[in-house]
C-alpha cells in the first residue's frame, strides 16, 4: 500500500494492549518500517515489540515519560545511535479524565495538559534536529473529535483543550518546517472500541451509538490506517492537515 523501506518511525504510547499505539506500531511494522515502541508501560512495549516481531516485523521497544525532557531525549539519542535516523514520529500517548469543571482540580488540568501537548512538543521538537539534518520526516499527532466541537464521548474540559492544542501546534509547526521536508498532520478519532467502551453498560453504550450515523465506534485498525497514510512517503504535499475518523459523527 505505502512505501516504508528503511523508515525508522517512533509511536508513543504504543504499550497499551489494545490502544491505537499499538495497532499503529504493528501497522507500520507491516509496511515495513523499523518500529520504536515506547511507552511508560514497560510490560507493554514488551508486549508489542513481541507482536510485532511474531509477525517478523522489525522493533525496538524503549520506556519513555513524554512529560520529562531527558526521557525524550534518551529515546532519540538512543534510536539515533541504533538506526541513525528517525522518519516518522507518532504522538499518541495520551490521557483522558471524566470531570466536571467544577469538580476539577489544578492538578487534573495540568496532569492533563502535561501528557496531551506538553508531550507533543516535547516529543516533536527532539526529533526535528534530526528530521531537518535528513531533510525528511513525518510527525502525525493524536487530536480528538474532543477538540474540535468541545467534547467527545468521555473526557472532560481539560481533555477537550488539551486536544485543540494539538490542532493549534501541529498547523503552527506544520508552516515552520514545511521547506524541510517535513510533514506535520493530526487525526481526530471519534469514538474508538478500546478497553473503556467495552466496560460501559449496554443502555449507555447504546445511546452513545445512537449518535454516531454509522452506528458503531471505530477500530484501532482503522486509525492505525489513516495514520499510516499520512505518516507514509507518498502522503508528501499534506500538512497542517486533521482528518476526522469518527463514523460521521462530526463533520467539518
Ligand atoms: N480511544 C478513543 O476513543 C480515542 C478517541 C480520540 C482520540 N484518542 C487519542 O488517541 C490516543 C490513544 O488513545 P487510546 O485510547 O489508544 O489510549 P490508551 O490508554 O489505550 O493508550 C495510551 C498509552 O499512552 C501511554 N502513556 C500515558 N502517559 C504517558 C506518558 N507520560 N509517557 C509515555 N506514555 C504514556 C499509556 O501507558 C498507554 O499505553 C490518545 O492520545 C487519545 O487521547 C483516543
């Protein structure tokens, strides 16, 4: 489908069992593209590089705290001195809360900022020194239906904001770099069955499901796909670009 020879792509957040990290990373590992798989969840990135590798795939699984600058910069220097270039970076490790305003403490909103955009910049600025001494890269970012029409399915304000940054961030960036060869995208999930949507009751799960036109939440494989599109070499003249991958249930 797309072209992933010797590409070197790093996805956040791709330790979670059933999460779109991971489905992201086991994608791209069958396209062909070498995978870092980090995450804060050491048990998970075992588990993907795993996967990954049962397919014979090609992984390299790294821990990582997207809020703290030194762990950032560990994993690229140590993907640099193991592969010598990073072509793809994936952000999509994230965290949600479901909270009122009103109930909602400092701390929830800045924990919240810390890992959705703080972790964005944090992760992309480390991997543009590389990305512009290649003169090529690809940063896609997770954003959120969250964030474009103020709420999505869980979450809460700090959730929805934190989400709206990323759409801001990425199309800022995405105007600095274009001249070097670098790409920067988001997709806005809507609704995706992952671990929370399995736990919801049935009446809850059917009411949200009555709002989305195609009646159903979307699978991981079909963000992991979009991501691919955009992350891959022929996706070359899109940046500053969100696609929304929600079934239909917010259209812009
Ligand atoms: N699931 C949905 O319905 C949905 C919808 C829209 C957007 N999104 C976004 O997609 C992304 C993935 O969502 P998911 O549902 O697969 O999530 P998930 O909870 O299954 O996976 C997120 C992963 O991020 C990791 N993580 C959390 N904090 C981290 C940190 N500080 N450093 C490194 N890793 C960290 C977690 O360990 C986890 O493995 C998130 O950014 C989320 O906001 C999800």
């Amino acid at each position: 489908m797309f072209r992933y020879e010797n590409r070197v792509a790093i996805v956040t957040g791709s330790g979670s069992k059933r999460g779109i990290g991971r489905s992201t990373a086991i994608t791209l590992a069958e396209l062909g593209a070498t995978v870092v798989v980090a995450d804060l969840n050491e048990d998970g990135v075992r588990d993907t590089v795993a996967a990954i590798e049962s397919g014979n795939g090609k992984a390299m699984g790294i821990f990582l705290d997207v809020t703290d600058k030194e762990s950032v910069q560990k994993m690229v220097d140590k993907v640099l001195k193991t592969y010598g270039r990073i072509d793809v970076l994936v952000n999509n490790a994230g965290i949600s809360q479901r909270l009122a305003v009103e109930d909602m403490e400092v701390e929830d909103m800045k924990r919240i900022l810390d890992v959705n955009i703080m972790g964005v910049f944090l992760c992309s600025k480390a991997v543009l020194v590389p990305m512009k001494k290649q003169r090529y890269g690809r940063i896609v970012n997770l954003s959120s239906v969250a964030g474009k029409r103020g709420g999505g399915f869980f979450g809460g304000a700090h959730y929805s904001a934190s989400k709206a940054a990323v759409l801001g961030f990425s199309k800022n960036l995405a105007r600095e770099v274009a001249e070097d060869g670098i790409t920067v995208n988001c997709v806005a999930p809507g609704l995706v069955n992952t671990d929370i949507w399995e736990s919801l009751p049935k009446d809850v799960a059917d009411a949200i499901v009555a709002t989305i036109p195609m009646g159903r939440p979307g699978e991981t494989e079909e963000i992991a796909s979009t991501i691919a599109f955009l992350a891959s070499t022929e996706a070359s003249y899109i940046t500053g670009e969100d696609i929304d991958i929600n079934g239909g249930s917010h259209m812009d």
